[in-house]
C-alpha cells in the first residue's frame, strides 16, 4: 500500500515549495490556511490556472503561486483548477469571515458546488504569523498549525467536504476517500471517565427459605381450595348446646371471615412464633416487597401490640390513642368528611 500523499509533514514541505521564491511570507492565519488548501489541491493532481475568477487561464509552473497572491489588499483568496480526470473547471475561494473561515468551491460548467465552514482558530495557532519561510530561523510550519493531528482533521474534512464533492472516485496513488463514519470517529474527543464517588451501600435483601413454597409460611400444609366453606353446609352451626358438627372442624372457613380463616394462612394449625417476615402470616413470592417497603400488613399478627387477632382484642371501637385497634379494619364506610361539600 502506498503512502499517504496528504500526510501533514508532505503537506508542509509542499506549502513551502509552493510560495514564489520573492514572496515567501504569510502574512496570518487566513494566509496560511489558503496555502494549505492549494497544497492539497496540487498533491491531488489539479492543475492552478488563475487566482481570480474573471481573468484568462494561464499556466502556472508546478502551481507556485504568484508573487502578489496575498499582497493584493483583499483578504480573501480565489483559485481556479482544472483537472485530467475531469473536463469541468473548479473555482475555489477562501473567504475570511471574522474568527471563522469559509471554503467555498464550485465546478463553473455545472451546479456541483461543496463548502466546508470552520473556526480559524481551531485550525491555526495566530501568535505563529506573520511566518517568513526564507528566514534561517523560520520554526516549523507545522506549528502554524497547531500540530500534525490538526492538519490531518482539517485534510480530512477537506476531502470529504470539497474533493469528494467536485471530483467524486478521484484516482491517485496514495490518496484515499473518506467516509462519514470515520470522519466522525476521528473528530470525536474520547468520553472523559467519570469521576470517582463513594460507592453506594447495596440494599441487603433478606434471606428466602429455599424449602418452603413462596406462598405459604413454614410447617403449613394449604387447604384443598373445594373445602373452603364446608363449614357453611353444617345445619347445626357451632352452638355448645347442639351435637358434634357433621364435619371436621376447617378452624373458620366460612362466609363470616375472622383471624383464623385460611385466608390468613390457618393460624390455628401451627404456632405464633412461625409468623411470616412482612407482618402477619406475611409470606409473599420471593421480592414481593423490597427492603423497606411500606404497605398493609398481609394478616393480623397477635405478636403486634397494634394489630391483635380477635381474641387478643375486643371486637369495636380502638383506644384513644388515634391507632385503629379493630382487627381487620372493616373498611365499609365513607372516609371521614366525604358528606361535608366545604372538606
């Protein structure tokens, strides 16, 4: 594979060569990136015909520049090209626009036009000129711009905004055409890393029994969901005086619901210490509820001194204290103030 023909040092010793001989200085920034362009333009293979738009084409030898191209009080720059694989003639000019420069470039024979607009200071170092390439002290011209990392953006962006848009599949030996993708790569700065901070305690989620269904609490075998209110069907109900009920007995399994119906877990069937981890029979499918979490107990708990079972606590109306001691909370009437039109 062949070198790159448009790699920064080449570039650089091909802008020097190309200044005329009586006239080698830039005079600024704007000078120097006009100098830049037409040293891309003639690597490329274009030949320099004019640097107007309105004179005769002419021959310029090697495209050196003529020796008024930057004394001629404008501060814009107008170069014309013609080019062997291409039978259109190219006007370019490089207009200086405040801090920002605009690379304007049209095949005159046709509509195709490209420009490519930039902040000259992204591109150029200004405290570098005026720059005097016959001076034997004269510093590297790369400097002028920066470094080597700036020209190959501004290459770049000039191929992929300028030649590929006069001359699009332009074959040259070393020379190779751009694409979006890597033009944007290129240009992007890499993500800063974020800054260290204290790392953030993890939320420590309780242990889940691994032998014990997720729904139902340790040493408690689940009703057969058909005897779930057998104990309706019992002509004789549970008077003391009456005889043994048909059935056995299902600890409450009715239509009346109380503590130890099974939808609270059968609390008559097994000990109160064997109560779930979220308050009551409490025993819900693994990360039901996450640390912390606040919501209504699941069942009454008689180990809670604020939610008894029925008969830990009289049935009716809870102390003065302002907490709801009916256990479950029978929640059948409007909420307080709900008939008052001024609440």
């Amino acid at each position: 594979m062949a070198n790159d023909i448009l790699d920064p040092a080449t570039l650089t010793s091909q802008l020097v060569a190309l200044l005329p001989p009586s006239n080698e200085r830039l005079y600024s920034a704007h000078d120097g990136l006009a100098a830049l362009v037409h040293a891309i333009f003639i690597t490329l293979g274009f030949r320099l015909i004019a640097i107007d738009d309105a004179s005769s084409a002419r021959t310029f030898q090697d495209g050196v520049l003529p020796e008024d191209w930057n004394t001629r009080g404008s501060t814009d720059h107008a170069f014309r090209y013609k080019h062997e694989q291409s039978s259109l003639e190219f006007l370019l000019k490089v207009v200086r626009l405040g801090q920002r420069t605009l690379i304007n470039a049209i095949a005159l024979e046709s509509d195709k036009s490209a420009s490519l607009d930039i902040c000259t200071n992204d591109f150029t170092s200004p405290s570098f000129y005026p720059y005097d390439a016959s001076r034997s002290d004269a510093q590297p011209l790369v400097h002028g711009f920066i470094s080597s990392n700036r020209i190959t953006d501004f290459v770049t962006q000039t191929k992929l905004k300028i030649v590929q848009k006069l001359v699009p599949g332009l074959r040259k030996e070393g020379y190779t055409e751009e694409t979006e993708e890597a033009s944007s790569a290129r240009a992007a700065p890499p993500n800063p890393a974020p800054a260290a901070g204290p790392a953030r305690a993890r939320p420590v989620m309780p242990p889940v029994p691994e032998d014990i269904p997720p729904y139902f609490p340790p040493s408690v075998r689940p009703y057969n969901p058909l005897e779930i209110g057998r104990r309706d069907l019992d002509p004789f109900g549970a008077d003391t005086f009456l005889p043994p009920s048909l059935f056995p007995p299902h600890g409450g399994d009715g239509m009346f619901v109380g503590p130890d119906h099974p939808i609270f877990g059968s609390r008559s069937r097994r000990q109160d210490n064997l109560r779930g981890q979220w308050g009551g029979d409490g025993y819900l499918p693994p990360l039901g509820a996450p640390p912390g979490a606040r919501f209504d107990p699941v069942g009454p708990d008689p180990n809670h001194p604020l939610r008894p079972t029925f008969g830990g606590r009289p049935r009716g109306g809870g102390p003065t204290g302002g907490f709801n001691m009916q256990d479950p909370d029978n929640d059948e009437f409007m909420p307080p103030g709900a008939g008052d039109m001024y609440m």
